[in-house]
C-alpha cells in the first residue's frame, strides 16, 4: 500500500505531514512512502532526510501513484481534481469551515478522515492533533508576547538598581492556554490564569500561575466549555477588566467548539489597559477574543498592541510537523493489516473521525451542514 505525502500548497504553511522516524514504522507495517520533491524543504527537512521514503518529482505523480494521502491544510480544489476515486485521505480537513470540500470529497467518492473529528478520549490522546498543535501555538504566544513587550519578563537585580517582574495574564487554560503559562513561567514573569472550566484551577497553580477566580462555571460536554449566558458574559467582562489592567502581557486562548470565538475582552477592557501591554489573541482563527482583533493582523489602540496570528503552529514547522506526523501514524498505523489497509469502521476513533466514504457523508452534524 502507498502512503503518498504532498507539499502543501496553501499561502504560508510551513509544515509537512510527514517525519523521518514515522517512515520506518510504516515500512514495518508493509506500508512504502511517497513524499513528493520539496515536501519538507519549509519545515528544514530536505528530501534526503525522508530516508526509506521514495521521492517522487510532482505532486501529479504522486497522487497518481496515492492509496492513502496524509495532508496538514484541507486540500484545494486542484488538489481534490488529483486525488483518484477510492482514495483515502488523512489531514485536518476543518469541515465546519470548508462544507464545500466536504461535498467535493463526497462526489469523488474519497474516504476522507478528519482529524479534528477524532473524539477526545484518554486512547486517542497520541492522535489528537488538535492538542499536538494547540501546544506549539500555546509556546509560541508567549514567546511573541515577551517579544513584542516593551519590559523584561523576569525580575533582574542588577548594579542599575532592581528591575520588577513582568505580569502575563492567560484566559482560557486549555491545552494552547497551560503552554502559554507554562512558557511563561519559564521566562521568568509573573502568571495568572483564568478559565470557566473548574477542573483548570488546579491545572493552573501546578504551573506555578495564580488562578483568577469569579464563580463562574461552565463545563460543558466533552471536557469542554459551555457558551456563557448573557449574564455571565457581563459578569466575566467586567471583574476580568479589574485584573486586566494590571498586565503587561494578555493571551486569549478561549474558545467553545463549533462556535465563534467567545468575545471576552470589550474595548473598554483595552483601554482600561497600560500603555505598552501587548494582546496575544490565539484565538483569531474564530474571530478572536477581543472584539478589536483583527484577524491575521497587529494593530496599535491607544498604546496597547493588539497582536492576532493566524496558523501560529506553522511558525514552529520543525516540531509541529514531527509532532503531527506521529498523531497521523498513531492514527494510521491500526487500519494497517499485513500491508493492506483495513479499518475497523465499528471502531470509535475511526468512526468518529471519518468524513466521507462510499459517496456519503459519515458525520451527521456536518452532513446537516452540506446538505
Ligand atoms: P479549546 O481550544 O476548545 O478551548 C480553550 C479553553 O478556553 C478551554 O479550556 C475552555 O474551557 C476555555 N474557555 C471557553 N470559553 C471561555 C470563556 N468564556 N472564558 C474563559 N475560558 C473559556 O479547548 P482545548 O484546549 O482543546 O481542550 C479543552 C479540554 O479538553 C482540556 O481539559 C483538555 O485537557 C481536554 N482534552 C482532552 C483530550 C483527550 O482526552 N484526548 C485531548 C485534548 C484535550
């Protein structure tokens, strides 16, 4: 069976779904590589570094030669015009997002997995890219943060009289958010971290971080968050405003599945900041945080620095991409029998992640989406 790995095409992604360690495992498995010329060259990882892997000169012929095709973005139109009836596919294919790709993959009778899709227990934690990548976005905030600030992180005694630390205030303690402060930590400032879910509190201290409590609570199904009510919203907004002022450095983290970005941080908190503090806002993807992001964009509002990255795990290509290529092969590796790819569709993680197959869309919410 062929396990084919395209570069990836979309503007500005840097990672490649494909690791040198994770080929061997598959050829043990009787499964052969295909990473097509080039693959890995933005993540510092050149084609003679796919040792066992066959390279192979266009992505025409790869996907010509694909069984299975493993992919980070959602694929373009002119890829999906490449991908051959019966294909599988494998990636993060943001089928909430893209319910137009859905359809085509449908149409083209591809049996596509999502990888986002893949439910959230404790077995297919070694799967879970969205924690995989949720982690180097969580990392990377806190370095942009310390970057943009015009203050040290750390206390420094120092000959010039002692200088106090910096304070990093963290909403939304999930996987992005512990990295954050955990990061954080390590560069020397002073944290606190808020979250709706209980659970985090502890989470929070065992990071060495003060936990911001307002008896708000708002676990919801899954492990995850609930939507607040308008109430709570009000609530949040305005005791979150009182800590708010007193940071150098805010990262928003929150969000609620299948949802917009949950709007936490009003203008008013903005300017209620210092001059000088920095927004991290990582939840741009959805929309953001703070209702003055501007996804994808740094913008200045009266001295406080508003920075919204899009695609952060892609600015850490080298780990996020061997990271996410062994979330791929856990992911892979059970529907790999004596060289023949046979899944187990009664499976939970399988069947819940996958998308289409057989001309029909599997996942019911999104099948209500498209349809
Ligand atoms: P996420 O990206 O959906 O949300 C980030 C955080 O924002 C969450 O902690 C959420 O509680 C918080 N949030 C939502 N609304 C908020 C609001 N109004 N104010 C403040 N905070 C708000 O979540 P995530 O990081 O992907 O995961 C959340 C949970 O799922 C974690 O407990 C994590 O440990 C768990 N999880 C389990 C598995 C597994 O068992 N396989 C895998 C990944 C995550």
């Amino acid at each position: 069976i062929k396990v084919a790995v395209p570069r990836e095409t979309a503007e500005g992604e840097r990672r490649v779904a494909m690791e040198s360690s994770v080929i061997a495992k598959l050829g043990k498995l009787g499964a052969e590589v295909l990473v097509e010329a080039g693959a890995g060259s933005a993540a510092h990882i050149p084609d003679a570094a796919f040792t066992g892997a066959t390279i192979v000169p266009s992505a025409a012929e790869l996907y010509q030669q694909a069984d299975i095709v493993l992919k980070v973005q959602p694929p373009s139109a002119e890829e999906i015009a490449l991908l051959k009836e019966g294909d599988v596919l494998i990636g993060s294919l943001q089928p909430y997002k893209f319910p137009e790709l859905v359809a085509a993959l449908k149409a083209k009778n591809i049996t596509a997995y999502a990888m986002e899709l893949i439910p959230r227990i404790s077995r297919a934690q070694a799967m879970d890219v969205l924690s995989s990548q949720a982690a180097v976005a969580g990392y990377k905030a806190a370095i942009m943060g310390s970057d943009l600030c015009p203050r040290f992180f750390p206390m420094l005694t120092t000959a010039a009289g002692t200088i106090r630390p910096s304070k990093v205030i963290v909403i939304g303690a999930g996987v992005a958010g512990l990295q954050a402060i955990a990061t954080a930590r390590r560069l020397g400032a002073v944290v606190e971290g808020y979250d709706v879910r209980s659970a985090t509190k502890e989470q929070v201290q065992s990071l060495g971080a003060k936990f911001i409590e307002l008896g708000i609570k708002a676990e919801g199904a899954g492990g995850y968050a609930r939507e607040l009510t308008a109430e709570e919203k009000q609530q949040q907004q305005d005791e979150l405003a009182k800590h708010i002022a007193t940071a150098d450095v805010l990262i928003t983290t929150a969000a609620v599945p299948g949802r917009p970005s949950p709007k936490i941080i009003p203008e008013s908190t903005v300017d209620g900041m210092k001059s000088g503090a920095i927004i991290i806002d990582l939840a741009a993807e959805g929309g953001g945080n703070c209702t003055l992001t501007q996804p994808g964009q740094t913008i200045v509002h009266n001295g406080v620095t508003i920075h919204a990255p899009l695609n952060v795990p892609s600015q850490v290509p080298v780990h996020a991409s061997e990271m996410y290529a062994k979330n791929l092969f856990n992911f892979l590796s059970p529907m790999l029998k004596d060289g023949q790819y046979q899944p187990d569709f009664e499976d939970e993680v399988i069947a819940g992640a996958l998308l289409t197959h057989g001309g029909k869309i599997m996942n019911e919410s999104i099948r209500q989406l498209v349809e």
